[in-house]
C-alpha cells in the first residue's frame, strides 16, 4: 500500500549520539571507556541520573532513576558532575560536521538533529555513504559514537535511528516504509507515551501496523487531533519540514538544592537566577514567552505546579520573575522545606510585531540589549539581579555561571 | 574512582604550532608530570575570553584536566581523577 502524499523524493537523516553525555566523558578520557559511567551528580549526591552509558544499562541503570539506588545496584561506576560547557562544545563539533553536507540542518538539542539532504545528493555517492562520513568524523573528533537513520520522512528516519544503537545506521528504502513501520511496537511512535499504550492495548493494538489499519476516525475519537497525526506517522505520512530555526514549546530550567530548605533567600535567588537564564535565552533568540509556570518539590515530594499567562509576551527577565515570584507566593502553601525548583515560560513566538500601539518597554528593551552585550563580552555572570547573588552563598560562581547542585543543567 | 575540581594555577610548559597550542609538562604541588596522551581538547567562552580545556593522561598514568584562560593567560588544573 502506497501512503497517500508522501514526499519520496525526500532525503531525510536522523542523527542522535548515543548516551550522549557519557559518551563525551568517555571520548575525552580514556579511563572511562568500557566502564559504567553515570552523569549527574556524585553518588552521595540525592538528584538522579541523566544518563547512563550502555555498559551502565546493562547494570539496569536509566535515566531519571535516583543517584543512590543507581549506586545500589552498580556500585562500582563512575558518578559524575556532568560538565554542560563541554558537552555543549562537543555539540557545536557536530554542527560544523553536518553543515560539511547540507545547509538543511535543524538541531532540536545538543545531541540530536535532522539534516534534509533531498537537495545535495548529487554531489554524494549515497545517503549511507554521508552516514558513514560523519560517523567516522565525529569519532575521530571528539569521541563519540553516533547512531543514525535515514528515511523519506523526519518520523521514518527518527524510528530508524533508535532501532539499532549504538552505533547503528538504518535506512528506511522509499517505498517500504509501511512495511518497516507494521512490525515495530505501537509505542515506537511520536506522541504515545505509557497512558496512550495502555489504551491501545485495551484494544488489542500492539504494533504500528494495527494502528496504522484503524480508521481515522477511531484514533481521532481516542486521541484527539494528536490520534490523528499518530494515525498519519503509522501511515509513514509526515509532512513537517527540517527547519533551520525552531521554535521550542517550552523552555524550562531546574534545580535540586543540596540540602532541602527554607531560605527565602536561597529559594528566592534560585528562582531568579533561573528565570535570567531564560529570559537570556530568548532574547538570544529573538522570542517571546506568553505563559511563566513554575515547579516546586517540597522534602516529603509533594509536588506543586502552576502557570500564568502575562499580560503581554515578554522575554524581559524582570517581567518572567515578578510573574514566577508571584506564582510561587500562590503555591508555597506548606510550612516544609524546599527540595528543588523550576521554571519555564511556554507559548513561545517569534518577537516579530508590536502589540500594542503605545508599548512603554522600550526603555527596558534598551536596558535588555545593553546588559545582554556585557555578557556578551564579560561572561553571563558579569550582571547578576541582586537577589541571585544570594546563591554565592552557597554555589561557586564561574563567568558563565553558577555551578548548581546539578551541573547539567547550569546553562 | 572519582574526580576532584581543583581550579589551582600551575605553571605549564606548552608547545605552539600552526595556532594550536599543546601543553607538555606542568609542575603542581612541587612536582612535575610529563603529559603523555593529549586525550582531547575543547573550548568553551565566557563572554568573549575562551578557555581552552586539555585532557590528558601524565607519566604516572594520572588523568588531569587542564585549563587555560586566554583572557589571563593564566593555566589551572581544573580537575584530577582520583583512584578508588
């Protein structure tokens, strides 16, 4: 069966590095390689592991799981801080690598991007032929083993890039996608997480060719308008394109406290701290964020989450705090310490037209550039809000930051 | 087997050639180590200063990693690997 408007002229590559911030580690230090080596905070440390690399799978290790019970069940692996300045160096290899290829490269995070080479495969002798290329390349550089896939489509060649890693390179021929894509798990697709396989396998669906011989109308009837872009992924129909810029839904930053809690100080300057970070990161973009939420774990991991919406889309970092400073007065109900924060501003757009006719931010905005342009030049930590510089008391501080009980995510 | 942040200036001896630049020997704590493996290199920038960050593998089989920060010129250990 044919799918119906399914671009096969497309090249499309799925590149991902494998257990990415392991693999760095172990690229760059030769006594790591062929040891469980887990990033993300020494294994006295209470936080969780951010990844794990394969020969720390193999000991059951995953992602997200506690850092003591990862020790409980490897004992003898490397913890590690993690180091986001390297890895996002390391990052920036890779993207001079791609761009060797096609100009058609979208990044969606350090490690992972699609290259569109439907336009440059004259100049090649084949898709498999660049893989290699690069591979070999980003080996060579830095280290770290990459696993790739290619196909048609940006949801053919993801697929194919998980199927075989590490290391692995899978191409998806035109014209076989439907049969490549009926034998695999249902939950091999974008957008279907445990509570959506749970449904499916109420109904008896299992794989992606069941779902993919459901009538639309089913999908749609269980899912929404997302059942029925999962309808079309299991189809091998996907029309989105590899964009150079993309716009992020969200953008989010947390931490956990070393110990729990109750310094305003330390929660208060935390939060701020966190919310420079975004606000840095938007304007860098030229983007605007419409919705703040913020995130709260208290020591007996009880959870409060909330958002808001702001009067205007701003990426004015005072205006993002003043917003999650008053969510957070709203949520701290509890007279219990603190075990971790975060924030995140979502409903992001480009900064590209006026919304009002008398906007009075302007003044602001010039404040925002010219702080922006010393950090530029002096480092992030050059201007700190004064209420961040609480955090000295109990972090160090480096020019490009504060080095945050979970350095993975000091960005 | 763990790893230490140490940040402590060292003094560094290093070789420069067709604008790269590679570090031989430094002495730290009264000592010196000989650098035997340049296991990789990498820059990060801290607004327009970069450091530049060396890991390497000394004589006695230490790993070390070194920075340099060309807004100072100045070299540190930024980290050891400590057996154990």
């Amino acid at each position: 069966m044919q799918p119906q408007s399914m671009d096969l002229t497309k090249t499309i590559m799925h590149i991902d590095a494998d257990a990415f911030f392991a693999s760095v580690e172990q690229g760059f230090n030769p006594l790591l390689r062929h040891k469980p080596v887990i990033v993300g905070g020494t294994a006295e440390q209470r936080g969780v592991v951010h990844t794990a690399s394969y020969q720390a799978r193999a000991r059951g290790i995953r992602t997200g799981m506690a850092l003591m019970r990862a020790k409980t069940l490897c004992p003898e692996a490397v913890f590690l801080k993690g180091d986001y300045e390297h890895y996002r160096a390391v990052s920036q290899t890779f993207q001079q690598v791609y761009l060797q290829y096609t100009p058609q490269v979208e990044f969606t995070s350090l490690d992972d991007a699609y290259l569109d080479l439907s336009g440059a495969m004259h100049l090649y002798p084949s898709a498999q032929w660049v893989a290699k290329a690069i591979v070999d390349e980003v080996y060579h550089r830095t280290g770290v083993d990459l696993s790739i896939g290619i196909g048609s489509s940006k949801v053919i060649a993801r697929i194919a890039s998980g199927l075989n890693k590490p290391r692995g390179m899978v191409e998806v021929p035109p014209d076989t996608e439907q049969s490549f894509l009926n034998p695999l798990p249902a939950d091999i697709l974008p957008g279907i997480g445990r509570m959506a396989k749970e449904r499916l396998t109420d109904l008896h669906i299992f794989t992606v060719g069941d779902l993919a011989r459901l009538p639309r109308l089913v999908m749609e009837q269980l899912f929404g308008r997302n059942g029925v872009k999962i309808w079309e992924y299991a189809r091998g129909i996907d029309h989105r394109q590899v964009k150079r810029k993309i716009i992020p839904r969200q953008i989010s930053r947390e931490t956990s406290f070393e110990e729990d809690t109750a310094d305003m100080g330390i929660i208060r300057g935390t939060l701020q701290y966190l919310t420079e970070r975004i606000g840095k990161k938007l304007r860098e973009q030229d983007m605007v964020g419409q919705v703040v939420g913020i995130k709260i774990r208290y020591s007996d991991f009880k959870r409060h989450e909330g958002t808001r919406r702001l009067p205007n889309p701003s990426n004015d970092s005072g205006e993002l705090f003043r917003m999650a400073d008053t969510l957070f007065e709203q949520l701290r109900l509890r007279r219990v310490r603190i075990r971790h924060v975060g924030v995140s501003v979502m409903h992001i757009e480009p900064k590209n037209y006026q919304r009002s006719l008398f906007d009075s931010r302007g003044r602001q905005g010039a404040l925002n550039s010219a702080v922006d342009d010393i950090r530029r030049r002096f480092g992030f930590m050059a201007l700190l809000p004064a209420e961040s510089l609480e955090l000295k008391r109990k972090y160090r501080m480096e020019p490009h930051g504060y080095i945050l009980h979970n350095p993975a995510l000091t960005r | 087997m763990r790893f230490e942040d140490i940040f402590e200036s060292i003094e560094v001896i290093s070789h420069f050639k067709d604008g790269t630049m590679k570090p031989l020997r430094f002495r730290w704590n009264s000592r010196v180590y000989k650098i035997q493996q340049l296991n990789g290199h990498w820059v990060s920038h801290q607004g327009y200063t970069h450091q530049h960050h060396y890991s390497v593998i000394s004589d006695s089989s230490d790993y070390f990693e070194l920075l340099f920060d060309s807004s100072n010129f100045d070299w540190q250990i930024a980290r050891v690997c400590l057996d154990g």
